[in-house]
C-alpha cells in the first residue's frame, strides 16, 4: 500500500512542473453504464489515482499554484443515504479529512463554482487531454480568457516512469501471484480440454490470493492461435503436441504485472518447438542482461532484431545475409513487435519514450519495463519448414532498472524448458 505521504510528495513533485498562476485539475475515472440498471467494474482513472490514491469515481483533485504558494483540493461525493443503498458505501467529506493530506475537501456538488472563482485570475489551465467527457467540456467552456490550455498527463507521465520502494513491492505482490497462476497452468494444462478452462484456473489464482481484478485481458492461445498477437478469444480446443501462449497477469493494488510463458500441452516440448523455444529463451536472457542505467532501449530493440533474425536463419526459417535480410526487414515478418514496455500503474504505462525534445529517454534507475522477444509462424507459411509451421512462441519478464544494472522481478516464474516440464 502506498502511504499518504508518497501521494503528498507526487503532487509537490508535480507542483514544481507547473506554471504560476494555473490551475492542474484532475477528474476521477467515470463509472460506466454495460445495460439498463448495470455497470461494468469500477476502476479508477491512473493518472488521478497516481496523484492522491482515491479510488471513488465523481472525484476531482485541484493544484492551485500562485506567485508564492500552492493549494491543492479534493473533490468527493457528498454522503447520500440512497444512492449508497445501491452502489455502496462513501467516504464523504468527513472521512477523507482524516484520509488525505490536502488543504481543504469540498464535495463535487460545489466543484463548477469553485472552479469558477479559482479561474478568474489565472493564466493556464491543465488537464489531462485524453479524457473527453462532459467535464472536460465544462473546463474549456469556463476557461476561455485564459493564455492557454496545457496537457497535464505529459508531466504526470514523466514522474510514474520512476518508481518508488511501494511501487516495487506492489509490483512484486501482483507477481508473486501471477507467478502461482502460470505455475498452476504448468500443471494442469494436460488435464484440461479447453482454452477457456485454463485461463479460469489462472485467474482463479488471481482472485483467490487478492488481486481482485487482471492487469489486462488473458490471453491463452494453443497452436497457431498464438500466432494472432492480440488473441482473446480463448476458445479453441487444447490440442495435444501443441503449444500454449498464456500472457496473463494480474493487478494487485492498482499495480500491474505482465507474464508470457509458451508451454506444451501434452507437458513435453517436441524436437521442433524445443529449438525455437531454446533459441527465443537465449535471445531474452540477452536482452535481459544488457538492461543498465543510460542504455537506450532502441538499443535492446536492435539486438533483439539482430539475435532473433541470427536465430531464424540457423534454423533454416530465414535464408541469406542476416545484415541484408534485416535492412530488407525480412524479420519483421516473424517478429513484429517492440522488445518491450513500460509497466506500473497500467501494464502500457502511460509514460513516455521521448522527452520534450524529441531525444529518446535512456533506461534510469526505478524503470519497469517488460523484455518479451517473440517469434510467429503462420501454419499456411509454406516458406518455412514444415515442422515449425503453427508454431507461436513469446517469453515475457517484468525488469527493473536498478543503480548498477537489473532486477529481473519474474524470474521465480519457470521458463527453463526442463523447469517447465517438471510441472
């Protein structure tokens, strides 16, 4: 659990980004309608969460930054008996006074004249400009005198890109947990007919050890399923011989994790799968060990590319020049994505890649980033050897960039072909 003392910190830390004279609001995520009298799960918005760890919707958090001080406001949901009948129990204005350490609580019912008065004799107004509801068109309505609007989620962006102690040891809780499920999956995949079975069994393992909700939608895909990058119908048979992408992870306290692992149905990799399986294994483990504080990531991407394209062509799936068929991007065709992401808050951490000026940001301490080098061959490909053909295979690690190097935080997770076997 972060501390409030942690939020406290990010909203003065933020306070220094800010012009004088502005205002920075920031809205709680909507509560969204699935059908008539129904809703789908409530999550909070990260960049408001990120800033005061509340985690009710009809919220707003204020900076208000002048000459020579900053005053910062939280917006709740005033105490209503019957819609709480329904929806749930409230903090209130009260409560959230011995919550949160802001200057002053105001309930949201007041937010549209506070906002009104605050305006009046300041120059910049920051938002997040993703968000577009009617709230954010209330904000530009209100604001037009001012010099200008400015997007607020750039410079939040910026400050989750590094990670404090709490966010690391909540990044480890969701992975201790998300470990358990894959090494339950290990398991039980021989006994299982379906897809969707064997992502029940992880995500039970999510629920059952309290993370209460997934980091993003599973993605257990046998054969050439896994050769759709984004596959989530989880449907299909599990067919044996065969191997299973399983990408899933869970969020524990708003903190995700991001696991790939490629295992056999039948518990035993077959010849074929087991040199694209070892091949791939030796590339992420490379990868992984060059992760260090000024390295560009455009770096790992490079090197990825080349030990993979290197890979394919020993393996007779690629023929010709390895530096040719990489100018001529022939391995793109097999290995489409990026070597990795940012991860935190959201599994796709909204931070960015670039800083203002366009130059690349290097890797610092306090980065997570996933390394996950993937390999995808069509069953219809008739360009490759038979024996690979339907083969998709992605390993996938969640990393953290310490003073001198790394920390590979899933490394608990098997992904040793003999590990993988044993279960």
């Amino acid at each position: 659990m972060i501390k409030e003392e942690e939020y406290k910190k990010r909203r003065g830390a933020l306070a220094k980004k800010l012009k004088k004279d502005s205002i920075t609001v920031l809205f709680s995520a909507k509560s969204k309608q699935r059908s008539n009298d129904t809703e789908y799960p409530y999550r909070q918005n990260s960049n408001f969460y990120y800033m005061c760890g509340f985690k009710e919707d009809n919220a707003a958090l204020v900076i208000v930054k002048k000459k020579k001080q900053t005053k910062t406001y939280l917006f709740v949901q005033k105490k209503d008996e019957l819609l709480e009948l329904w929806t749930g129990k409230r903090l209130g204005k009260k409560e959230a006074k011995e919550v949160f350490d802001v200057d002053t609580i105001f309930t949201t019912d007041t937010f549209e004249k506070k906002i009104v008065q605050w305006l009046k004799d300041k120059k910049y107004l920051y938002f997040d400009f993703s968000m577009q509801d009617e709230r954010i068109d209330m904000l530009r309505k209100l604001s037009t005198h001012l010099s200008g609007h400015k997007n607020i989620a750039h410079k939040i962006g910026a400050l989750r890109l590094y990670k404090s102690d709490g966010e690391i040891a909540l990044i480890k809780k969701a992975l201790s947990i998300t470990k358990e499920a894959h090494h339950l999956a290990m398991k039980k995949a021989k006994s299982l007919s379906d897809e969707c079975e064997l992502q029940a069994e992880i995500e039970y393992v999510f629920k059952k050890r309290g993370a209460y909700s997934d980091a993003y939608t599973s993605i257990v895909a046998c054969g050439n399923n896994a050769n759709t990058l984004h596959y989530i119908k989880n449907d299909d048979k599990l067919q044996n011989n065969k191997l299973i992408l399983i990408d899933a992870g869970c969020e524990y306290d708003y903190y995700a994790s991001d696991i790939t692992r490629s295992i056999p149905v039948s518990g035993k990799f077959i010849k074929a799968q087991k040199e694209l399986y070892s091949m791939i294994l030796s590339v992420e483990k490379e990868i992984i060990s060059m992760v260090k504080p000024g390295l560009m990531r455009t770096a790992l991407q490079s090197k990825s590319e080349e030990l993979l394209c290197k890979g394919l062509v020993a393996l007779g799936i690629l023929n010709g020049d390895v530096k040719k068929l990489i100018k001529k991007k022939k391995h793109k065709k097999y290995y489409p994505h990026g070597i990795g992401h940012w991860m935190g808050i959201d599994v796709h951490d909204e931070c960015p890649y670039k800083d203002k000026k366009a130059n690349e940001i290097p890797l610092g301490e306090g980065m997570v980033m996933t390394i996950e080098p993937g390999i995808y061959i069509g069953e219809n490909d008739m360009s490759v050897p038979k024996r690979f053909r339907g083969i998709g295979i992605r390993i996938e690690d969640d990393i953290l960039v310490t003073k001198d190097g790394y920390e590979n935080l899933s490394q608990g997770v098997f992904k040793e072909i003999k590990d993988i076997e044993s279960l």
